[in-house]
C-alpha cells in the first residue's frame, strides 16, 4: 500500500500546524443524576463522564479502610466508529485504558480523606476519531472536579507523537492510523509531573523529549478550557443559589 503523506508544505490533512489542536470544547456539570459530569467534544470525539461519589464502596471486598477506592471505566459506544461495527461491552483494548486512567486519578485524588469508600469515574466514548483516551481522561478531570473531589491538580493531556518525520500534537485518527508514532500523555500543569504516557513507533531521546515539551505546551489550552468550563459551571450554580460557599482568600485544603 502506498504510505499516506501526511503533512504537505507544512501542514496536515485538516489544515493545521505541527502543534496546533483541534477545536476543542469542554462543558462541565451535564447530567442531573451523577454528582459531577462533562461533556468534551475535540476534533470530532465526542466523550461524556460522570462521577459518583465518594459513596459506599460495593462489592465490600474492594474497601479499603485507609482511602477512597477510585475505580474508572472507559467503554466505547457500539456506534462510535466503523471499527466497533455494533460491538459492545469491556473488551482488552477498553480494559487497557480503563487502567491507565484510573492510574492517573489514583495519583491526584487525595482519597486518604474518604477511607473506605469508592469514587467511581465513566467515560463513554459517543464518536471517536483519534485521541479517546485523553479526552475520556479531560472529561472525567473535569468531571472530578464538578463532583468536588479534592485534587492535587485538574489534569490535563494532549497525544503527542511523528508523522513524517515531524513530531507534532493531537492526532486525528489516520495520523495515529498511519504516523510513526504515537504518545497519549497526560500531566499536571501545577506539579509538572507526567501521569500517563503510552507510545507505539519509535522515536530518538530528543525527539522523545522534543514531544514531551510540546505535550507540556499543548496541554496548557486544555487546561484553560477545563478551568473556564468549572467556573462557567459555578456560576450557573451561583445564580441558582446552589453554589457551595466559597473558600475564604488564602484558605488551604486541610490535610
Ligand atoms: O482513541 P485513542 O487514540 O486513545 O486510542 P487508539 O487505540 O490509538 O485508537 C485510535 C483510534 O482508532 C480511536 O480514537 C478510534 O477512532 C479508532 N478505534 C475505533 O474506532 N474502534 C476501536 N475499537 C479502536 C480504535
């Protein structure tokens, strides 16, 4: 097969740069029933999640006496792609990206406040095309945060990875179909510290660390849209009188 150019006179199929994203909108706080929820839709993936919790953690066995439980499940919609083709239900792909992400919240939920409870997280993929995992993982930040999880950080992420030759960010689907490689990356802006990072292909040190800097850069757009989205959500709550109070200047969380 005649490999695909991706990249003609300097920018891609859709018309961006190297390390431009694709448009991205993020709505916080969607569903009436789960205790936080967004909604992100970026390129064209279109991803929901919600959040319970921390509510009794069930079956009895997973409790644990020290810490909240987080437990996080990523599932694809039967009709997202041409790929799923009406399929449904975990499979090892699914179950793969259902880890990582919990791994992430793991490292930022500061569960030791809610010992033997459980946070659950879902993330269903409604579309996808490319980059799932990091917008299900945008999603349930945000979601976290409507559900007033305390955090040590909203994390945020953006793939990274080649396409001819260039490292560049956030894959649409045939660039991560058919680019050299892939990395989904997700960070915390405010500790700098690098939560998830996957990569298929193969790349050089540099080129690795040359990624990583623009996932770094990149992700800092998402996490404003994240930020904007909570704050647009507070304000409706303000407005209908719902909002909890806020915390005095210069409060800290009590550890
Ligand atoms: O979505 P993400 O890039 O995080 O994960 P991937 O496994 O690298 O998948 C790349 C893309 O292939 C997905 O975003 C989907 O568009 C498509 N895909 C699909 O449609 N159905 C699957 N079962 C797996 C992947």
């Amino acid at each position: 097969m005649e490999k695909m150019q991706l990249i003609v006179n300097g920018k891609r199929m859709d018309g961006r740069g190297l390390t431009d994203l694709r448009p991205l909108k993020i709505k916080a706080g969607v569903l009436n029933k789960a205790d936080g929820s967004a909604y992100v839709e970026w390129g064209n993936n279109k991803v929901l999640a919600a959040v319970y919790g921390p509510r009794e953690c069930i079956p009895r066995h997973d409790v644990n006496p020290y810490h909240a439980v987080v437990r996080c499940r990523y599932t694809m919609a039967p009709f997202c792609s041409m790929e799923e083709h009406g399929r449904s239900g975990p499979n090892r792909r699914s179950t793969e990206i259902s880890k990582v992400i919990r791994e992430v919240f793991e490292n930022v939920v500061l569960a030791e406040h809610f010992p033997k409870t459980a946070i659950d997280v879902y993330m269903e993929v409604l579309q996808s095309d490319g980059g799932t995992r990091i917008a299900a993982l945008t999603a349930a930040a945000v979601a976290l945060a409507d559900a007033g999880i305390p955090m040590k950080d909203i994390v945020c992420g953006v793939a990274v990875g080649k396409i001819d030759g260039q490292i560049a960010a956030d894959f649409g689907k045939y660039e991560d179909n058919f680019g050299e490689s892939d990395i989904p990356v997700a960070l915390s802006q405010r500790t700098g510290e690098v939560l998830l990072l996957q990569m298929d292909g193969l790349l050089t040190k540099d080129e690795l660390m040359k990624a990583l800097d623009i996932a770094f850069e990149a992700s800092k757009q998402v996490s404003e849209l994240q930020i904007r989205a909570l704050k647009e959500r507070y304000a409706e709550k303000e407005a209908k009188g719902i909002a909890p109070a806020r915390p005095a200047e210069g409060a800290q969380w009590q550890q």
